[in-house]
C-alpha cells in the first residue's frame, strides 16, 4: 500500500538515497538548500501572489520510496496566458504504483489551483534545473544539471504525458580546446575597445555584480520561451550561497561605457564534494572540502547572457574566450554547460565553436488536466 504524505521535507530530501544505487550519476542538492527551497515558508516564490508550493512523498511501509513538488508561478501564467502548473524533484524508482500515486496527488493539487495543464520537470523558477533525461543516463551530471532514470520516461507516458521542449546539456573537453577558436573580427574589437570592462565577480563585489548579472538575465532572456523575469529577492534566494564557492577566474560581468552588458557564471562543479559528504554538512565536511579544493578539474557554466542592445555583436564568444582561457590556466580540464533548448539556434553554434560534446538529452513532459489527454 502506498501512503501520500504532505510537507515532509525529511522524507522527501532521503528518497534518493533510499531508491537510487550508489553507483548512480544522481547527485542530491545540499539538504539545507533542498529544505529551504522547498519551504513555502521561506521561498518567495510562494509570496506577494507569485505563486504556489507543495511537496508530496510516497511511503511504502513507512520508508520514503518516491517524491514530487507541485507548483503554480501565477506570475509566469499571467504572463504567458497559461493556466499551468509544474511539476519537479520527480524521483522514485521503476515502480508504476508510486508514480502513479505521485503524479496523481500532483495532478490533484494542480488542478484545485485553477491549471489545466502540468509540466515538468520544471523546479520552481529559472533559477533551476529543467528537464527529464532522455539520453545520456551514464554520464555524470555537473551541478545544476538535472539527472534522472531511464524508467521514468516510460512511468510518465504510462500516465499519460508526452515529451515536448526538447534539451541538450554540454561538455567541453578544455584540455583540448583551443580558445582561439572563439575568436573573429566581431570579438578581437571588443576585447580591444577600451569601453569594454570584463571584472570579475568575487567575494567583495558579489552582491553588486550579481544584481547586474539578475538584471542581465532578465534582459538577454526576455523573449525565450516560458521565461519568467526574477525578482531580486528570488535570485538572492536561489544565487546567495554561490558567494562561497565562487572562483574570482571563472565568472565575469561585462561592462560598456559602465552599464552592464554581459555575463557569464561559472562556478566550479561542485557534485565531488556533495557524494563525498552525503549532502549534509557534518564534522567531516572540512576534510572533504580540502581534498575537493586540490583535485577539482571540472568547472560549469550557470548561464550567460548579453543585454538585448549589446547581441549579435560579438560579446557572447569574447566573454567565453576569457572564460576558456582563464580556466585552462587555472587547471580545470573540463566544462560542463547546462541545459539549452532546440529552440536556441544561437547558444547551440556556440557550443559547436566550443568543440562541446552533447552529454544529456532531456524533455519536459506535458499533460492536459481534466480530460486526461497529453498535449
């Protein structure tokens, strides 16, 4: 019998580790990032008629053995003119009873916020990771990149949702990059013109730098599609953390004529150092960081973006450039780039310029509510 309980965050943070083997690429977010998301409480997602929350676990005789988290952004529906809802932190194991108690307590809740629609995985807001895996199931995930299980497709088209959005994250191997390649007219004259500034974001001037790097987000993408512009107290929320493992080399916010132009946010991977500590901090946590810090090689990029007036200028390869080259002299061997959609025909030739590899293939899964049909 598979019993439905609301809010236990607890449960919900050990079902992985609880359906998944150890020798999965999954890896857990931090439980103190997990709890807090998760919180409606404390996730402004859910104030000032943003939106909504709800976390569901199944139990099977009293052991967590699968999760979901229900949203509605009534912000992002008003926007787009969608009456949906997401669904995210999808995770059980091959086990039609529990996706189906799952999906169906989701669907339920949905469907009594006013959605006609629920989609996922989509974790919240932008700020997260997207996509069921389709392809790529063996290759180890950076952070900030969704990995799921090659039955939970065929458990969400039993239940009736198809695949739509499709997406692809990347790898470039940087040990064999040449940063060169990035390199035209367009990116030489920026890099020469003294109106251009590249500064780094570091410790000091996160708070400012990052606020640019919201602003330059919202800006460069405005018109994607299901895009949602964040606020300053959900980027906080979700980038605030990122002030303690950020590396001075990696991330830049580019400027023209002192207004912000362009951004790039890379941090290093940071998935070692969460299968190394379970995800929870405890005594052994400094132990682990040092042997992290000393063998770290994989570097991955958050997202980049340039202001609308600056594109198609050339600014997008000159900060990769940089980066590239920054990070091959830092020691990193690899960089991983999170999800990009088909739709981004732009993103997709530069990762053809970076010599990037594809490593996950991914889709949202779609369906109409009410009805019972797919979309």
């Amino acid at each position: 019998m598979i019993e439905i309980r609301e809010g236990d965050r607890e449960a919900g943070f050990a079902v992985p580790f609880e359906i998944y083997d150890r020798s999965s690429p999954y890896v857990s977010p931090m439980w103190s990032d997990f709890d807090r998301l998760l919180d409606p409480a404390r996730n402004p997602l859910c104030g000032d008629g943003r939106g909504r929350l709800v976390l569901y676990t199944a139990h099977r005789g009293g052991r967590p053995v699968g999760r979901i988290a229900a949203s509605v952004h009534d912000a992002s529906n008003r926007r787009h003119g969608t009456h949906r809802a997401q669904f995210g932190f999808l995770d059980c194991g091959d086990d039609a009873d529990v996706s189906t108690a799952l999906l169906g307590a989701a669907e339920a809740w949905a469907e009594g916020n006013g959605a006609t629609e629920l989609l996922g995985n989509f974790n919240l807001t932008a700020m997260q990771m997207a996509g069921v895996v389709t392809e790529g199931f063996g290759a180890p995930p950076y952070t900030d990149m969704m990995w799921t299980p090659p039955h939970l497709p065929r458990l969400l088209e039993r239940a009736g949702y198809a695949p739509t959005f499709p997406m692809s994250t990347f790898e470039t191997d940087l040990s064999a990059l040449d940063p060169s390649v990035l390199l035209g007219p367009k990116q030489r004259a920026i890099l020469d013109d003294p109106d251009f500034a590249f500064l780094p974001i570091t410790r000091k001037t996160f708070r400012d730098r990052m606020e640019d790097a919201r602003i330059l987000l919202n800006d460069g993408f405005g018109a994607n599609p299901m895009f949602m512009p964040v606020t300053a107290q959900e980027y906080s929320f979700q980038a605030g953390e990122m002030m303690w493992v950020m590396d001075r080399r990696l991330s830049v916010v580019a400027y023209h004529r002192g207004r912000p132009a362009g951004v790039v946010v890379c941090i290093p991977d940071l998935n070692p150092l969460l299968r190394a500590t379970g995800s929870r901090l405890s005594w052994t946590t400094p132990y682990h960081y040092l042997r992290y810090r000393m063998a770290r090689s994989r570097a991955v990029i958050i997202y980049y973006s340039v202001a609308s007036e600056q594109q198609n200028r050339g600014l997008n390869g000159a900060m990769l450039h940089r980066l590239a080259t920054q990070a091959k002299a830092a020691g990193y061997r690899s960089l991983g780039i999170t999800w990009i959609a088909d739709v981004n025909a732009a993103s997709l030739r530069q990762m053809e310029r970076l010599g990037a590899r594809r490593l996950h293939r991914l889709h949202l899964y779609s369906k109409r509510l009410g009805d019972g049909g797919q979309t």
